[in-house]
C-alpha cells in the first residue's frame, strides 16, 4: 500500500476534535506529498526543519515523514510517541501516546524492519511493539502491552510480554 498525502480526509475524519491529531497529521501528509520529488524538498527545507522542529522537538511525538500511514490514521493523546520511518500502517489504525514502534537490534549489530500493521489496528497507551512483526487486521493491542511477536488478524495482544487471544 502505497501512501497518499491526499489520505488528509480521511485523516480530518480520524481526528476530528483532537487538535493536536489533526495538526500532526496535516503537517505529515505535507511533508510526505513535499518529499517525493528532491526540488521540492531542496525547496522547502526549512519546513521540514520546522516539522522536525514543532512534532518532535515541542509535542514528542516522533513520526518521520518518511513513514508510511494508511488513510484515517489517528493519534491519540500524542506524547512520547515514538514510531520508526520504516514502520507500515494500513487504515483506520489508532496510536495512543507513550506507545513505541520499532526495530530490534541483531546479535550481529544490525536491525531488523520495524512492524507491519493491518487495517484497523487499535494501539493502548503505553505499548511497545518492536522487531520485524506482522500485525492483522482487527487487532487491538492493550494498554502497555510488549509486543514481540506476530498478532494474527481479529485478535488482542495483552500484557508483558503479549499473550495473543482471540478478540471476543
């Protein structure tokens, strides 16, 4: 899946009355329409200087531009959020705040890819989902679960480390 800054819609739809959602999400699909091309980006450095700036920097949540985000992506309380730029998400995902989403470290010094996640997947606060995992679609991951391994569609992942269980 192939992501398109035109998902803003569904993105506004996602996030509406949630400010901050919607401001990081405007500004992401920005930067990701704007790097596509590198005149644009040479062009508008000084706006990704600002993003790195404004997202990271002032509301702790780090979302690379070059992170791919499937339309209706919504951002809940974003504080501490920490999501790598190879990370894929489909649509309609939710992430909460303080949650982590990245790679591991190998025993030979390199990393692995970050996670995948379905459509529709529902991310509790506090979560840390790490390595190179597929999530399904459906999927709820619980509030400061540690994720370490595949969750198959149209099931909850809970605690530390995760127990996978069929959704009810």
């Amino acid at each position: 899946m192939m992501a398109s800054p035109f998902h803003i819609f569904q993105d506004v739809r996602a996030n509406r009355n949630n400010p901050k959602g919607l401001l990081v999400m405007t500004f992401f699909r920005l930067m990701h329409l704007l790097r596509r091309s590198t005149i644009t980006f040479i062009l508008f450095i000084p706006l990704f200087v600002l993003y790195r700036v404004l997202v990271e920097w002032i509301l702790c949540i780090e979302l690379p531009w070059k992170t791919r985000l499937g339309p209706g992506f919504r951002i809940d309380h974003g504080q501490a959020l920490i999501i790598n730029d190879g990370t894929v998400f489909g649509s309609g995902c939710i992430v909460r705040n303080s949650t982590t989403i990245g790679n591991r470290k190998l025993k030979d010094g390199t990393f692995s890819r970050p996670p995948i996640f379905g459509d529709r997947v529902d991310i509790g606060a506090n979560a840390v989902i790490i390595g190179p995992i597929t999530i399904g679609d459906d999927v709820a991951i619980g509030a400061g679960a540690v994720v370490l391994k595949d969750v198959p569609s149209k099931h909850v992942a809970v605690g530390n480390p995760a127990r996978i269980i069929p959704r009810p």
